[in-house]
C-alpha cells in the first residue's frame, strides 16, 4: 500500500522553469526511500509539496489516502515529520529539553505528560544526557538529532529529511545516518531521505533519482545506483561497492553480490 | 621544508580564568610543493596551526618558519604583509566575507590594498577568476546572487589573485554539494601541480585517500602523526583510534584482511587493488 502517492505533479518558483515537471511517484508505507540529484534537480522541492509548503500547479498528491487541499492539509502535517538541512537554523528551543517541548505545547499537550515524552524520545536519539544543554555546547550531529526528536516526539507516520546531515562533518553524519536506520528497522516508519550521499542511497530500500525536475530512474539500489554511464551524465558517482565489483569484473572475477562482505565472501 | 615548526605553543587567554592551551609544543614540517592534509578531532588544534602559518596568530611559545621568515613567541611581528601575501588563508564558509558590489571588484580588493594599479590589479583578477572557473559573464555581477559553490569561488579567486606560494583551507568543501566538492579539489589539485603548496584542513578521509600527499593529525594540541599518505593508511591504524569514519576502500581492506585474502595493502586504488587480488599476490 502506498503511504504517498503524487501523480503528475508540476511547480515552478518564477512562472518560466519548472522545478518539478511532471513528477509521478508513489512511495510503499514501511520503506526507507532515498532521493538523489543535484542541487537544483527538484529534490527538496517535493518534500515542500508534499507538505503544502509550496502549492503544485498541476497534479495530485495524497498522502495516506488524504487528498492534498486546504481542508486536509494540517492532518497531513500531522502526519508528516520534516527535519532540514541546517541544524543551526531549527534550533528554536534555548535548551534541547525547550526544543523538543515546542512542538509539544503547539500541540497543547499536557504540561503532567510532558517530561515522560520528552524523555523518552531524547533516549530514542540518544541526546537524553544533554537535557539542559544550550545549543551552543552541541555538536551539529547532536542539534540534527534533537531535531529529529522533536519531529519524532509529533508521531508521523512518515519522516523527511532534507539533506539532514549534508552540513554535517562524516562522524556527526554517520551518528544521524545509524539513527535513522535504527528508528526505521523498530518502527515501521515510511522515511524519505533527500540525500547527496550516494553510499546512503545504496543503503535504502528504494531510490528515486532526479535530474531537472523530473525522475529519470527509480527502484532497487542495487540496479539503478549499477547504471554507471547514467549516473556519470547527470556527474553522481556510484556506490563504492559497485566501483569494487566492476574493478573485479575488469580482471575476470565475477561476483554476485553487490555488498562488500558478501563479494569478499565469494572471493 | 616550505614551514617548519618548532615546539610552538598557544593559549587562549593566558592568565585567565578561560586559559586554554589550544597547541602544545608542537614540532612539524610542512615540505613545499606538497599537499598536507591536517585532520583530527574538533578541538584537537588545526584551526590554530594553520593561523600560525601567516602569524594572523603568534606562538605563546616556541617558534615556527614560514618560507624563511622566523617567528618567535611574544615578539612583535613587523613586516607582515610580504608574509600574508605569499600565504593565503581561506576560512571555513569563506563566502560569507565577500562584501563587494561587483565580483569582479571583490576579487580586486586584495591586489589593490598591496598597492597594485587599477589596470594591472583587473587582469590579475580576471585571470584569477578564470582559474577558479568563472567566465566573464561574472564580472559585473553581485556576489550575493551566486549559488554557495560559486561565492566560495569567488572568493578563493580573491586569495589566488595575491599569487599565494602556499595555500591554506580550512574545510573548503563543507556544505557543497558532491559535483561541487569535486570541481573544488579538483582545482587544488590543479594549483597544487602546478606548484602552489597546499595545506588542508578536513574531516574527510577520503579527501584525504584521494588528493592529499602528506598527513599531519593533531589531538589535544598535540601532532599524533606526521608523514605520507600512504604510510598513514598503510602502516598505522590511528584513523581507528581516534574514530575518524572508514572511508570505504579501508573498510574493504578490513574485510579481505579478515576473510585471509591476499592482496596488495599498499595500494589505495580500487583497481589495482583488484588486479592485485586475481594475482593473489602478497606484498
């Protein structure tokens, strides 16, 4: 079953070009879907739509059997958790316990009930040591986290995360990434992640990926993210598993695999 | 030997209740025409020893040469512009300080203020900017409308119009996209081959893997390891032990290694480490 589903949806931000052209994808609930391209390919501009961030010129998008439109669009917010590229900038709260409380107090949740929530999701991103912290004492990696949190602590059913650790230095996105992985293996919750991370992509269970607005690919990782010549067109490098079987293939070892430790296994 | 530094110390705010010592007694040598990488943790010190490198800081302690210039702990440094010409720093996010109305008029600040003449200061810039990429198309645009690997450009293109012999960056590729990233080492490559020393702050190991040449890693002001690339991937396991993430060509490695399967572990390419498995040789 489809948690969200967008057909022929297109959006341009001047009237001239268009930053999706006629985008169609629907995404299975329970998956961790991933999003590559460039910057400027339409990529972030989706999870806007998606949202009612940004409204499409054309098209449909329904998001748990929920049509998009002016009626529906705070119970697909509800639904939906978004978490950005820059942890400085979505920091509101003046410690982390503030910060995942905001959202909270929007929704008006009991002040009697509030501490148990937040403490248990500070413990899900493994921040529940840093309570009292002021944004300033935290890492990028750790304000991504809380974050993440906030957005948690909202129950979606589905999660985005818009380039959530490209400002990230690679421990601080290593410790989002085994995050994220880890809440989707114990949740069952659908995550979409806009990504420039092709070595995540190939991790996911599906990737889309989009070149000028449109998706000129999509599906299995192990396949789509394989399309060497593709990829190099649109200047995105493949996986680094892959470079190492097509490396072996070259000198006559022929693998099965497309993991690392399985190809060392037949080796 | 382009910098050789010499037992260099530096606190923050000496004598105070916020004394920090960021550099302890740091030896290290810079060789010229190299690209150094210098990595280690967040506060482990490479921010301030690179600011030591155009004495934009001064040791506390200890001395350090840049290109034959001698500067010592608590002395006053007279004389610094030829210092600050022939070494360029470009901070993290370098972007944020372009100021000008026109790009063109950005890059020329820097020529100017060394008392080149207008005319002469134009063509050096032109030319400056022709190195980092940006056509004439440019010229007369603002800075603020470029996208965030196009402002980083300009104003790399501001540093390289003061013809640098070394150049020092402080995580140049932070933020960019992975097509922005590359085109960006791929013109310190360039200017690397084509003679300019650089020096490199990163967090990236594959960075590091594919570009640099020699390594210095610091931890807790203290130089951990000073040397090739190659030794620094080959010989040590320090990556490991001050839990640097794996780029995955090192991960590879482990689980050949792991699994009793000789290759050649001196290789860092992808390719010849494969033809080095199908000979089964062990080097």
């Amino acid at each position: 079953m489809s948690i969200i589903e967008i057909k022929n949806i297109s959006f341009s931000y001047n009237n001239v070009d268009l930053a999706l052209n006629d985008v169609s994808l629907s995404i299975p609930q329970g998956k961790y879907v991933t999003i590559v391209g460039h910057n400027g390919s339409g990529k972030s501009t989706i999870a806007k739509c998606i949202i009612g961030l940004l409204q499409t010129s054309a098209g449909e998008i329904i998001v748990d059997n929920l049509v998009l439109n002016n009626e529906n669009v705070d119970a697909i917010r509800s639904k939906v958790g978004l978490v950005f590229q820059n942890p400085d900038n979505q920091f509101i709260g003046s410690t982390v316990k503030d910060d995942i409380a905001f959202g909270l107090e929007n929704r008006r949740v009991d002040p009697k009930d509030m501490d148990e929530i937040i403490d248990r999701f500070a413990k899900a991103v493994n921040m529940h040591e840093y309570l009292n912290f002021e944004p300033t004492k935290l890492s990028g990696g750790q304000k991504q986290r809380v974050a993440i949190a906030g957005a948690l602590s909202m129950t979606p059913q589905i999660l985005i995360l818009d380039e959530a650790t490209s400002m990230l230095d690679p421990k601080g996105k290593s410790e989002v990434n085994d995050l994220v992985k880890q809440l989707h293996s114990q949740t069952n919750m659908t995550i979409i992640s806009i990504t420039h991370d092709i070595e995540e992509a190939y991790q996911s269970d599906i990737v889309y990926v989009m070149n000028e607005g449109k998706i000129i690919e999509f599906g299995d990782p192990k396949d789509v993210l394989a399309k060497e010549t593709l990829l190099k067109s649109i200047k995105l490098d493949i996986p680094f598993a892959l470079k190492f079987k097509y490396a072996l293939n070259k000198v006559g070892i022929i693998v099965n695999d497309s993991n690392l430790e399985g190809m060392v296994k037949e080796l | 030997m382009i910098i050789q530094v010499d037992k260099l110390s530096y606190e923050y705010s000496p004598n105070s209740v916020f004394a920090y010592h960021a550099l302890r007694e740091v030896t290290t040598s810079i060789q010229e025409g190299s690209f150094t990488a210098i990595i280690g943790a967040t506060g482990s010190g490479k921010s301030t020893l690179v600011q030591h490198f155009n004495a934009l800081v001064t040791p506390t302690g200890g001395s350090l040469t840049v290109d034959g210039k001698h500067i010592v702990a608590n002395q006053k440094v007279k004389e610094l512009k030829p210092l600050r010409k022939k070494v360029g720093l470009v901070f993290q996010f370098p972007e944020y300080q372009l100021f000008e109305e026109t790009i063109l008029k950005d890059v020329m600040f820097g020529p100017l203020n060394f008392g080149v003449s207008i005319d002469d200061a134009r063509s050096i810039a032109q030319e400056s900017l022709i190195r980092v990429g940006l056509d004439s198309s440019f010229y007369e645009r603002s800075p603020l409308e470029l996208s965030g690997g196009q402002k980083r450009r300009v104003a790399i293109a501001g540093i390289l119009a003061l013809s640098p012999k070394i150049l020092v960056l402080d995580e140049p590729t932070a933020g960019l996209d992975p097509e922005g990233s590359a085109s960006m080492m791929s013109l310190f490559q360039n200017l690397n081959a084509s003679g300019t020393t650089i020096i490199m702050i990163t967090h990236d190991l594959n960075h590091v893997l594919n570009y640099a040449t020699d390594v210095v890693m610091l931890d807790q002001g203290h130089v951990v390891f000073e040397g090739h690339k190659e030794t620094f991937f080959n010989e040590t396991d320090l990556h490991e032990d001050y839990g640097l993430v794996k780029p995955p060509l090192l991960a590879l490695r482990a689980l050949l290694k792991e699994a009793k399967i000789s290759f050649d572990a001196h290789t860092l390419d992808v390719n010849k480490l494969a033809q080095s498995i199908k000979e089964g040789k062990h080097v």
